[in-house]
C-alpha cells in the first residue's frame, strides 16, 4: 500500500491512530494487535526497502491503541478536536467557537 508514507500519525494531522491501523472506532485490543501485525509484515524496516519511518508512525499508533490507559486520553482528545472542527465549522472562517454554552455568553449587554 503505497499511500502509507503520506500518512503521518501526529496531533495536527487528521489522521487517526484508528485509520492508520485501518480498524473502526469501536475495536477491540485483539482487532488493533492483528491490524498492526499485518501492517507490521508489510512496512517492518527488515520486510520492505522502507526507510522505517511508516513502521514507527505505525508501531506508535498501536502503542497508543493498545494500552487502556493511553487510549482513554487519546480518545478523549479526540472528541475535544471533533468538538471544536465541528464548533469551527459554524463559526466565521478562521475562528473556532466552542460549543458548550457558559452563562457569561448568553447574557444580553
């Protein structure tokens, strides 16, 4: 799969740890370790003519995936980005508003 090399796991990119392991946003730690030993026998460093950068941005996907805890807060911030494309998407182009609603801004000056 070629188009790997553009995707890049990072917290400005819109790629998830979940697309790049190319599993649905409800899976299993037993979906996640058989997506990332396939994508591993592919991209490994040892298997292809890769320079290994796929396999660490790879490898760091499922790190974060596979542990409970790091998944937690990745999800969450997950729904936080969310919230806020989808508040910025209402908005002016450019700024981001946040959705929530605080008694500070319903009041009427």
């Amino acid at each position: 799969y070629s188009a790997a090399s553009s995707l890049r796991f990072s917290p400005g990119n819109s790629f998830t740890a979940k697309t790049l392991l190319k599993v649905n946003e409800t899976a299993s730690l037993t979906e996640i370790k058989t997506a990332y030993r396939s994508l591993a026998k592919v991209y490994h460093p040892d298997a292809s003519e890769s320079d290994g950068r796929d396999f660490m941005e790879i490898h760091k996907a499922y790190a974060t995936l596979a542990d409970p805890t790091t998944r937690a807060i990745y999800d969450s911030t997950l729904v936080t980005r969310r919230r806020r494309v989808h508040a910025g998407a209402m908005g002016r182009a450019g700024r981001v508003y946040t959705t929530t609603r605080r008694w500070e801004t319903d009041q009427c000056w």
